[in-house]
C-alpha cells in the first residue's frame, strides 16, 4: 500500500498519456480534478493485488467516449465516486477497492478520483496496459469476467444500470450508443473483479508503470535530455519508429469514436519517406505511405511524441505542421496469446495486415510458457 | 371493471390501427401475442380511473422503435411483464394497475399483455389518444409528471433502468439511443402515473374508443359496407380527406425512426389532385401536392384506409400502387391547449404550417371552457 501525491499525479497523467496510444482521454483535464481533490484533503491509496484477499471485489471503472469530445466537456466532480457507491447499490455489497479499467490517457486517473471520492484503495493494474477503444478489449472480458453489472453515469445526474448484459459486445453496443446520447462522454463500470480475478488476468503494475514512465519523462527535461529517450529506458523493448512532421490529418467523429489517420512526412534518418498512422481513438497501425506495407499495429502501442513539448499527444490534438516522433511499444504478454489477439489484434479490427508483434513485453517481464503455444 | 377477451382484442386491435395514424406499430403481431396469453388462461381487465383510489400508481407502459422494425422483430412473450416488475423493484412499491402509454398502432396491446402478464388491470386512458413518435410528446409529461423511472427491456434478457432523468427530452434522447442499439426494438416504461394524474390530464377513454372503431369496422365489413364510413360514424368530427392510388412512397429508416413522405394520386372525387402525407413513424401532415399547402397537420389524426382491406395502413405498410382512403380525425381537447401544441404541434415537427385544428374532439366531448383561452 503507498499513497498517492500531486507529484505522483503529474508523473501518472504524462506516462499515462504515452500508454493512451492517442487515446484514453486528454490527461490534463483530469489530472486537475483529481489534485483538486486531493487538495482538498481526499486520499489516494494503491495497493498490489495480492495485498488484498481472494474474494474482496471491485468496479472496473472508466470513462467512454471519444477524446473529441473529452477535451471540450470538463471532468465531473464526484462521477466516479457515485459509480463506486452505485455498485454497491447494484449488487446489495460494498466494493472493498476500485479497479482501473484502461491505464491509458484520462482513464488511468479517473478510478484515483472514484478511489479518493471513495476513501477506497485503487488496484496497480488494469486489462489492457494501454488504451483501447472498445469495450470488449479488455482481458477480464477475454478470459469470460461478465460486464455485469454496466452502469453509466452522464455526469449530469442520470444514472444507467443495465443488468442482464450477456456479453462484452452487447455491452460495447448499449454503452457506446448511452454515452453518445449523453453527449459523448460518461464515466461507466463493466462489470466488478474480484482481488483474484485481477491476480489471474490483470495486468500487474501497469499503474506503477505509468507512474515510472512519467518520472522518467520529467526527470529527462530536467536535465535537457529528450523525453523519448526516458520512455524508451523505461520501456526497454520500445524502439524509434521514425521522426517527422504532420502534413496531413483527416478526423471525424462520429458513432461515438474519432476515427482517422496522420501522415508524417520524414525528417532526420527519415528524410524522404513518410509514415500513416491510422486511428480509431487510439493509433491502431502504422504504414509506410510509399506502400502501404505495416511496420507495427495493435495491439503494440504506437506513441507520438511532440518534439516541442516533450509530450505524449493524443489523437484529439494532432495537427498539421506538427513534429512529432514516433515510438513503438511491445505489448504486455497477456495481449500476445492467441485468444487475446483474436479480440485486440488488427483483424479484430477490421485491418488485413501481416506484421508480428514487437518482441518483448511492456513490463519487461520474461516470456510465459504459454504464449504462441496454445491456439 | 370488466374483462377483454379475444374478440375484443381484434376489435383494439383493429380501432388501434386507425388511432396510430401510421404508427405505434404493427397490430397484427402484437394482437397474436395477446391471444396466446388469453388462450394460456390470462385475464385481462380494463378499469376506469374512477374506479381506483387516488394514490394507487401503475407504469405508463409502451414498445419504442420504428415500425419498420416492428414487423421484422416477433413480440417477446413475458417483456412487458418484466417491465411491470421492474417498476415495483425500482420503486421498492408494487404497483396496482398498468397505464397505458399510447393508444396508437400495438401500442394499444402490449400495456394489455403487461397486464395479463401481471396480474394488474390496465386503465382506460392514455396521454396521446393516437400515437405519436417521441416520448415527450405525452399529456403526463406535459403535465409535468417526471419520466423517472425510465425503465427499457430488450427482449434478450437486458433490463436498463435510468435514474434521474431530468426531463422527457432527456428520457426522448437516451431511450431512443438505447433502443435503437437494442435492435430498433424496445418494450419501455416512462415514469409512472397515479390514478389521481390519469384523472387530472390522461385522456379517458381511449382503449375503449379503440374497440368500439374496430367493432363498428367488423360490423360494416360484415354488412358490406365500407369500413371508412364505420369509423367516421365512430368519430363524429372526422372528415374524408382524398382518396387515390399511391404513386410515390419514401421511406428511411434511421436515428430511430422510419421517415419519408407517401404521395397519393386522386380518384374519384379527387381526379386531377394529388396529396403528399409526409411522416416520422406516424403521418404528420397532408398537403396539396401542387402548390405545398398543408390541408390536415397534427395533432390531429391522419388515417390511411386501404381500399381492399378497409384497414388502416402503417406508415411501415404503404406501398406503390394501393388504393387509398385518407381520413383527418380531430384531436382531443387535451391535445390542443397553447401547453399541448407546443409539444404537439406542427411547429414541434419542424413544420411552419399555418392550419387551423380540425373542430371538434376525438371522443366526441364538448369543448372544455379552457381551449382556446389561456396562453
């Protein structure tokens, strides 16, 4: 158990932001609500799942909703704390902690706000060890957790509980359309995990991750050094994918998603060739533009780096004239086996493309036996 | 008190058709899943609002979607109980009678099946005395009377239940995102009433003016009479508008709804004249094809009659080619206070038509001192 500071916030919403993948949520806005809480005295405690027992439960809590959106509509106070209590409500129990649903971008702060509106302790670790656009992308959800139950919260009073829910699509479908209606943004709770489930299918210390990676970032400006250079030794399988500048952005938002691609046109090492990224929310594949041939795709994370700032940027806030950097993270294990792929891979996504996964693991860990094994 | 059976049940069902003025969906398939309950040993009984004590609450029941949805998606035998069910749970009260939402198309039945369902009579009233396509557009709500519960059922086992709904344009917007995620196809229950709210702004009467339409349609055909004449002897202040041959029909289905215009061309006495009836889910206004002049607009009601069957067509039923009789049926006193026609009027359509209500009232009351008067 460690407890969380302003500090930690900041380090927190810039590593997460590198973990969003362009998505997750615009860090700033809630990173703000969440050091105005704890200014005004609220608490914000980690714990490791193991420090917790077996049967102890929690809400997997997120925001929804397209980053578009996020970043026009402010953070609203209390939503997640109401989440908390509304699933106790719910199921006639009191959670003993909050769980992180996406550890990128907004949606690694927004289960501190539930926690510290809560007086509960939040859990390092999440189901995706980045961000990810629909529901359903979730390793509790893979390994069979029901999204039950799914509540809603449109931050203006209304509160939505759907029980019965059979499965994650039907969720993503319900939830998706609700929050659109709500004006594109809602905090929600998929279903609730108990301290065991998040031991089996979690993804440990993803919170701790984001918090490094930050650290790492502003301790890289500090002493003049680029900041990609801190995210890679804090990622030591991430490598520099190329360097450019934005000579083309095309975004829409529609269906409850921003949807589109960036094209960067090379510069340094890079000069002459150009990359296009394509998004739905998150960066989902890059693609060398000459011939359309992929270098990496989800679920690996893409992250562009701002050369001017420094900083991660979601896909809400690229622009033309931009130059940016481009880095390539593995993704953690548990988004390698066969059936996660099935969920979170680029077919799932509608995407044909042969490109095998950046080797390593966003935490470093050793490989499991297990992966590539099973089918 | 007293108890429908199944012959009473064609005759709703039939009478229902022509009070949808296009929609509220399809009769025929909603009038076969309450003869199954009644067959199954069901009851059904229809009370009046007098006859209950003033506090005694009942849902206000109706299936949301467009109609062209309903014909393609069977009933669910049990939804519409459900929802009884999960009122009393969301209120921690059981309720004592079911109200009816709108009277309009099956609408008119499935409060009925809710009832057999539960056990509960329906009251003889509704707050439309026709259909209409959006939630808000209800003398309950226009009264003030709050869409909270807002409760919907997928018919796949999903139950959402929304709490704190502010207003019925709210409940209108989340409802019908919801539903449309649902497959286009939602059973619903907007707030409920007590019997002292039936009384003080329900429009009384109306399932019963349903049955008696459709037994005096039974009984022309079965003297070989048009049906038409039927329901104009049933609602003295209706009027023969056109009758014709469809020669043109457009119809989208989508945000919800089943929109499009139908243009009929003249015959008989309207050789050489065209009508042009456009629609969301329900007709809305009829206007000389020639120069745009609208003739009929809502609130009041606007019935097709196909000439081969003598029955009223759903806006999901028109076709090229049928022959048709148009109807324009007045409104309810309830419909056309200043309060009203801002909810209901042409002008809450989008329309700026300039038509004066058709005299009279649906039921065939005197003019209440008040129409007319206040602002």
């Amino acid at each position: 158990m460690r407890e969380i500071g302003e500090r930690e916030v900041e380090w927190i919403a810039e590593g997460a932001a590198v973990l969003g993948t362009g998505g997750g949520g615009n860090t700033y806005l809630a990173g703000l609500d969440l050091r105005r809480l704890l200014r005004q005295g609220a608490r914000v405690r980690v714990v490791q799942a193991e420090e917790l027992p077996d049967d102890a439960f929690g809400p997997v809590l997120s925001g929804m909703g397209a980053p578009t959106v996020g970043i026009e509509r402010l953070p609203v106070a209390g939503r997640f704390g109401a989440l908390v209590r509304a699933t106790g409500r719910a199921l006639g129990r009191d959670p003993a902690f909050v769980a992180i649903g996406e550890v990128g971008g907004a949606n690694a702060l927004r289960p501190l706000s539930g926690a510290a509106e809560s007086g509960l302790p939040v859990v390092d670790a999440d189901p995706m060890g980045r961000a990810f656009p629909e529901l359903q992308m979730d390793t509790y959800m893979i390994a069979g957790v029901p999204p039950r139950p799914l509540l809603l919260n449109d931050g203006k009073g209304v509160e939505a509980r759907l029980e019965g829910v059979p499965d994650p699509w039907t969720a993503e479908r319900y939830a998706r359309a609700l929050t659109w209606a709500m004006g594109g943004n809602a905090g929600v709770v998929v279903g609730v995990v108990t301290a065991a489930q998040v031991r089996a299918y979690g993804i440990p210390g993803t919170l701790s991750l984001a918090q490094e990676i930050g650290r790492a970032m502003e301790r890289a400006r500090a002493g003049k050094r680029p900041t990609l250079d801190a995210v890679l030794e804090a990622v030591p399988g991430g490598v520099r994918l190329f360097e450019g500048k934005v000579v083309d952005v095309s975004r829409r938002t529609a269906a409850g998603f921003a949807r589109g691609h960036v094209v960067i046109d090379g510069l340094g090492a890079w000069r002459g060739e150009r990359l296009r990224i394509e998004f739905q929310n998150e960066y989902l594949v890059a693609r060398r533009e000459e011939d359309g041939a992929a270098l990496v795709a989800v679920p690996d994370l893409l992250v562009l780096i701002e050369e001017e700032s420094g900083r991660a940027l979601g896909s809400e806030m690229v622009r033309y004239g931009l130059r940016l950097h481009v880095l390539a993270l593995p993704a953690p294990w548990e988004l390698k086996t066969p059936a996660a792929l099935r969920v979170v891979g680029p077919s799932a996504f509608g995407y044909d493309v042969d490109v095998a996964p950046l080797p390593g693991d966003l935490l470093g860990r050793a490989a499991p036996a297990a992966v590539g094994a099973a089918g």
